[in-house]
C-alpha cells in the first residue's frame, strides 16, 4: 500500500460500505487515518484502539492488507 510503518487496518461494517481505517506507528510515533470516500485520500481521524480485542469491544472488524487493498479498490472503481 502506500504508508511505511506498522499498519493496522478496521472498518466499520464487513460490506464495502464500512469507513475503512487504519493505525500506522511509524518510530513510536501513532498516526490514526480514515479513508475519506470524496476525497479518495487518508484523513486524520480520532485515535483507534491499540489492539484487536479493544476494536472489536467498539464494533470495529479487523482488516488484513489484502482486505482493506479490495475496499480502495472498490471505491476507485465505483468513483469513476
């Protein structure tokens, strides 16, 4: 994907509809980034939970790489 570091990835919902997020720690430092659907790019956005069990506690699903991959692809495709 495009960002370095240590990448988690949660939506909110396990349809293509969900808010994709993610949690990158890039030398300690933690970046919390939504994937904005306008604006087709990552936006700053409220801290995430620091693990799965804490995410999953909030409704949110855990993503792998290949996953959250097919969403963006998704909403390329379905933008254009």
């Amino acid at each position: 994907m495009d960002a370095k570091g240590r990448i988690t990835y949660y939506t909110a919902a396990t349809d293509s509809e969900g808010t994709l997020l993610r949690q990158r720690v890039l030398q300690g430092e933690q970046h919390n980034e939504a994937f904005s659907r306008d604006e087709l790019r990552w936006e700053c956005t409220v801290p995430l939970p620091s693990s799965a069990k804490n995410a999953a506690a909030l409704g949110l699903v855990w993503l792998d790489e290949m996953e959250a991959t097919n969403l963006i692809a998704e909403t390329l495709a379905s933008s254009n």
